[in-house]
C-alpha cells in the first residue's frame, strides 16, 4: 500500500469512526453489548483482513500502518481492536506457519470476516507460563481428540475458529517441544461454558471454552508438524505487542484530548484550570507520554516491517505505551474533578480499559524481564 492509499484507508477509518462508533461507543459499553453493526462495518472496511497477504485476499498493511489505524481506533473505543486484532493473530499463525493448503483454506474467509476467531492459549491455571497448560491433543485416526479448558479467550462466544495451543506430548522434555497449535472450529465437542464478566473491554466478548472429546482433523494441525506449537504461538506475539501498545496509545491521546478540552472550559477561582500550574504539570506530562507512546510503537512496527528480531522493541513499546494508557487515564480523572468519576463521561472508561493493556499479550512484569534479557544478550560484556 503506498502513502496515498494509505491515507484514503485512514481518512476512511477517522469518517466512520465519527460517524458511526463515536456517537454509539459510550452506551453499548455500558450496556456490554456486542456491536453488531460495527463488526459488519469493520468487514467492510477490510478489518478482518487488514495484515492478511493480498494473495489470500487480505490488505496485507504492513505492522505501522496497522498500528496506526488500531491506535486511532482506540481512541475512540479501545474494545473494537480487540474484535480483529487476535483473529489477526491468529490468522498471522497460519499466514506464517501454515501449510499451503492450510493458507488456501482459511486465510480467505478470515479475510473476508466470514469466518471469525481468536487465540485459546491461556487456561484457568496458567497463562505467563503456557508451557504448563494440560490440554490435551491425542491423535486418533486422522483426527485429535481435544479434553481440556481454555479462558479468557477474546471473542470465544463470537468467534467460530480458534487458534488453540494443546499438548500432544506431555512428557516432552523441553515442555514446548509436546506442545502444537490446531485450527479448532466450534463443533459437538467445543463449546463455551460461560461469558466472564469484566471491569472494561467491554462489548467484546471474553468467554471460557470446554472442549470434551473435540475432534480436530489433523490436517488442521498448523504447519503439519507436531512440537511447533509454543514457537507458533509466541512468533505472532511481537505483532500482538505492538498492536496492544497501539491501543495504548490511543487510550492515552483519548485521555488527554478529553483532559486538554476540559481544562480550558472548567473554571475555578475566576480563571480555566488549565491556567493553574498544578494542571499545566499533569498536561504536559500526559503529552509527552503520549508523543514517547507513539514513537516507540513506530520504531517496534517499523523493525517488525524491516524483518528485524524486535522482542526488545516490541517490549518496550507494549510496556510503556500501557503504562502511559493507565496513568493518563487517571490523570485525566484527577483534572475532571468529580466528573471524572462520573457514568456520563468517556474519562471513566479509559481507566476501566487501561489496565487489560498492562496485562494482556504477556504482563508487564514479564515485558521488563525480555528487554532487560535481551538487553543483555545484545550487549555481552
Ligand atoms: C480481558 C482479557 C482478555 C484476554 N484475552 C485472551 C485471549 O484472547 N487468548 C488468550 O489465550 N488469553 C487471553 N487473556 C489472558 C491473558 O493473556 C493472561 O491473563 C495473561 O497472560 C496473564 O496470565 P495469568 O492471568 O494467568 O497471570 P499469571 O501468569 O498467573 O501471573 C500472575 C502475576 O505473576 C506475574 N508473573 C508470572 N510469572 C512471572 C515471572 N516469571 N516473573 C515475574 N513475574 C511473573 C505476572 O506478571 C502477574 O503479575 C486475556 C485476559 C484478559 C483479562
């Protein structure tokens, strides 16, 4: 897509987020409802499909442009990215990973949003260290039969394909080595035991899934190979973190648009508050997060586009672009006083949706310890 093309897709995007999604965000939250239309309007604009190769029918935007159009996104309503942002990944799995056949098959009707899903990797007892998850894949003819449970999983009620990490080995030692990714369709055996309820990230659907003698045909073992799953499953998670620090972003630059607008309407003691220096400090604290937010996720997207290893980049990018979503949310509550804490403002959500950016796509504990990890294999003394 060259910068023209670009543009039109953005301009797109912003039109439809005005029209469409801005006057409709704040009641389907609160009520948690589905957005229906949105998703049919997203199918439209080729969402589903955005960071699929053309070949396959997708746009196939490159990782910056992705995350500039999740950024802006989420600045209006976070939820939304995370409707096609881990069916991408999933779709990335096998864009990447795949079989032919495999790609010819699905990547299609991921494409198009007919067929629509997501990653199941976390379960009940593990989500950091998935290599102790216990779902079981035992192979049975051409088939897997699948026992297990997976939770949390992003569009589980929605969605119909799931990327679903299993164990087909469980005295592999190392543990990924028994560990592989299925394209696990809904079907007798697959079903979702209850919807979870959440602070935020509302709209979207986040479910539990049961799967009790599931049958997968082994044809739909990603890639064909056994003990390849870990490395399939975390080989989409770069991307995964520079979407995740994208929406950061746009909750951040959220907060402070709200935050700049307001300061110069409120008054107290005769004048604006953003003419009080207390505000001043927050406001150009909340800017230059923002700006720093942005720079960090172009510079992961763009070593992400050149091919680059960028773990490290990726990293630092989802850590401090959450980080900031989270303290500009509350910042931005602390300068609306006590409407800040009020139903009827947007303010209230940013800091409901902040947190799940600090703790989705690996925590940001775990974020510090890959870039110091890998700060220190690129530096050896
Ligand atoms: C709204 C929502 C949507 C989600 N969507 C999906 C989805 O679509 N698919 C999916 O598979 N999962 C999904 N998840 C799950 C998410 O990826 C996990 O919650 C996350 O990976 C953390 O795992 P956990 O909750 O089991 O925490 P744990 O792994 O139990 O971690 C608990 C705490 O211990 C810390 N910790 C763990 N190990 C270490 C260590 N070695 N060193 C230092 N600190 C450590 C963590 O940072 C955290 O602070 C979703 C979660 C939420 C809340």
């Amino acid at each position: 897509m060259n910068a023209s093309d670009e543009r039109q897709m953005l301009d797109a995007i912003s039109r439809w987020l005005e029209r469409e999604v801005r006057p409709k965000a704040h009641a389907l939250e609160h009520d948690d409802i589905y957005p229906e239309e949105m998703v049919a309007q997203m199918k439209e604009l080729g969402l589903f499909g955005a960071t699929i190769p053309q070949l396959y029918g997708g746009l196939g935007l490159a990782a910056s442009t992705y995350a500039r159009i999740v950024a802006m996104i989420s600045e209006v309503w976070m939820s939304l990215t995370g409707i096609f942002n881990s069916h991408l990944i999933m779709a990335a799995a096998v864009a990447r990973y795949g079989t032919e056949a495999q790609k010819q098959r699905f990547l299609p009707k991921f494409a198009s949003g007919e067929i629509r899903g997501g990653l199941a990797l976390t379960e009940p007892d593990c989500g950091t260290d998935l290599q102790a998850i216990r779902t079981r894949a035992v192979r049975s003819g051409s088939d897997y039969i699948v026992n297990g449970t997976k939770t949390w999983i992003s569009n589980g009620i929605q969605g119909s394909c799931f990327a679903l990490l299993v164990k087909t080995d469980p005295a592999a030692q190392p543990r990924h080595k028994g560990m592989s990714l299925l394209l696990a369709e809904k079907r007798d055996g697959f079903r979702v035991s209850r919807k979870l309820e959440k602070i935020g990230y509302k709209g979207i659907d986040s479910a539990e899934l049961i799967f009790e003698d599931y049958r997968v045909p082994a044809d739909c073992l990603i890639g064909g190979e056994e003990g390849r799953g870990f490395h399939h499953a975390i080989g989409g998670l770069e991307l995964g973190r520079i979407n995740v620090a994208a929406r950061g972003v746009g909750v951040a630059n959220a907060a402070l648009k709200d935050s700049v607008a307001y300061a110069q309407l409120r008054k107290t003691f005769g004048k604006p508050i953003c003419e009080h220096q207390a505000i001043q400090l927050k406001l150009g604290e909340m800017a230059t997060r923002c700006e720093a937010a942005r720079l960090l996720v172009e510079n992961a997207a763009r070593a992400y586009d050149a091919g680059e290893r960028c773990d490290m980049e990726a990293g630092m990018a989802k850590y401090f672009a959450s980080e900031a979503a989270l303290e500009n949310s509350i910042e931005a509550m602390r300068i609306h006083g006590g409407y800040g804490y009020s139903k009827e403002f947007n303010v209230e959500r940013y800091y409901r949706d902040a947190p799940l950016m600090c703790i989705g796509e690996g925590t940001n504990e775990m974020q510090r310890i890959i870039i110091a990890k890998q700060l220190i294999a690129r530096n050896p003394a």
